[in-house]
C-alpha cells in the first residue's frame, strides 16, 4: 500500500500476518487476544493540528486518541498502552509547563508504562524528575544506568504486567545521549550497550520470570545508513525471545510492522508510528499453547 494512499483512509486496512507460516484464521476461538497499543515521539502535541497545517490538517490531539483508545479497550479489556519516548518538547505548552500537562494528560489516559527519549531531558534531567509525581504510570529504561543521579530508584528496567493470566513482560531501550544531549543536562547517566542489555533483559523475562509475550519498548531508531550504529532492526537480528520492539526518536511512520529473523530463525515484528500523535499503533497477538499469531493496524487519531 503507497504511503498517500494509507493517509487517505481514516484507518489502514487490517495486515494480517502470522508466525510461523500460519494463517491467522486458523486461531481457534479460545485464543487469547492481547492488544498492543503505542505512540511515540508525541513532542508535546497537546492539541490537533490547524486547518492550515498541509497534509496533517485538523489531524491528532490527545482528545481524539482518548476516544479511540476508550473504544479499543471497551472491545479488548486485555489491552497495553506504551509509549516509545520522547513526550517532551516541540510546542509551547512543554516551554510553559515544562511537561507537566505530557504527563497528566497520559496519565488520564492511562498509560501503562513509557521509556525515556532524549528529548525527555530537555529540561535537564532535574526538570524530568520535577514531573514525576504527575506521571501515574512506569518509566522502564534498561540501558541507562541512573545510579548516580536524582533519577536512581525512580526507572525500572522492566515491567510485568498479566492480562487473563497471560505474563506480558516489557522492558525500555534508550538512544545514546552523547551528541545529543548536553552532558550538564543528563549528568551522570551512564549509556549501556543496548543489545548487550536487551539479550540479558529477555532471557530474565523469558527463561526467570516466564513471560508468555516479550516486548521491548526503544528510543533507538528504526534504522540508519551506518552499519555500526543500533537500530531496532539490527537489534531485532541480533538477539532472540523478543516478540514485538516499539520504537521512537527517528519519525518513522511504517504502514505496517516491519517482520525481522532473530538470532535464533524466529520473527520479531518492529514497529513505529511517526510522531506528534497523529497515529496510534495496533498490534494484536493471539495466544494458543506454544503459538503467537499476530495481526497489525495503524489508527489515524
């Protein structure tokens, strides 16, 4: 499907895909089904865009996605909301509020966990912390090392969550901040090698903690033209257990997930929706005895 035609439409038709080679209407009825919704890089985009903003016209907002996703949830109560980062900065309302309205806003939402972009310390990493207490959901980042900051004890590197008995395990992903951030603004924020951590952190989520479905919730970036710099793809093939990477911080809007081979020959799915809110991404997986199925939607908001 061409990208102007996808934009077109209020909602992308249904993907529908599977692993392993099995088509998904062969899920049987008694599969469970666990609704992955996400956004990233929203950059305090508080309000729709204007009549007058090209393509984007009269586009996003938080109210909007609040309805869409009160709908999805009433049809799926086994329903995650995540997002990949970067909730700060990009309108007047962060220079204003400096990411108190972000916060409540997806707190009314009800997000269930988010991880940190780099834009997040915008405000330095004192500013982050300032807003803490009006953020009523996780933040999980497993490759930044906050030992010797205001933020230590404050970021989980994981979160478990169990939707009708199914262990949903999610853990966070960072960009490195050096070269992008200034070092006054994250301090002593050590940069852990991400596909170092995110081998360690699925194999405790998957082989400890006996997680069914295993996600990793990144600020890395969908891709780049340097080989040597960690990608979520590259980050999909290298490592194994992980079943679907949300990612952020590159703006990438994908029609669909992008289906990567790990180091162990099983699909991950990786996915990304833009930015500034204008969509909210859906992935469903359908859960039987030793089998994942998977269908895949981008929502216009």
């Amino acid at each position: 499907m061409k990208r102007r035609t996808f934009i077109k439409n209020t909602a992308a038709s249904a993907t529908l895909l599977s692993m392993g080679g099995v088509a998904l209407s062969c899920v049987h009825q008694n599969a469970k089904k666990i609704t992955i919704l996400h956004t990233n890089d929203v950059h305090s985009h508080i309000d729709p865009f204007g009549p007058n903003d090209g393509r984007n016209a009269n586009k996003g907002g938080v109210a909007r996605r609040a309805t869409l996703i009160q709908k999805l949830r009433q049809e799926n109560p086994n329903t995650l909301l995540l997002d990949a980062g970067d909730i700060f900065q990009g309108t007047p309302y962060f220079n204003y509020y400096g990411g108190e309205l972000e916060f409540k806003l997806m707190s009314m939402l009800d997000y269930d966990a988010a991880t940190i972009g780099n834009h997040d310390f915008d405000n330095g990493i004192e500013g982050l912390y300032a807003q803490l207490p009006n953020a009523k959901f996780d933040f999980i980042s497993a490759n930044y090392d906050f030992k010797n900051t205001i933020m230590d004890t404050h970021v989980e590197p994981y979160k478990i969550f169990n939707k009708s008995g199914v262990k949903i395990g999610v853990f966070g992903l960072g960009v490195e901040l050096e070269g992008l951030v200034s070092r006054d603004a994250f301090k002593e924020t050590k940069y852990l090698d991400p596909i170092e951590i995110a081998q360690d952190m699925s194999r405790i989520l998957k082989t400890e903690e006996q997680c069914d479905l295993i996600i990793c919730l990144s600020h890395l970036g969908y891709e780049y033209k340097y080989p040597d710099k960690v990608c979520d793809r590259s980050l999909a093939r290298a490592t194994k257990d992980i079943d679907l990477i949300i990612g952020g911080h590159t703006h990438t809007f994908l029609d669909e997930p992008t289906i990567e081979t790990n180091a162990v020959g099983k699909h991950v799915l990786v996915n990304q929706v833009g930015c500034y809110g204008l969509y909210l991404g859906k992935v469903d997986f359908y859960l039987e005895p030793d089998t994942k199925y998977f269908s895949s939607r981008a929502l216009r908001v």
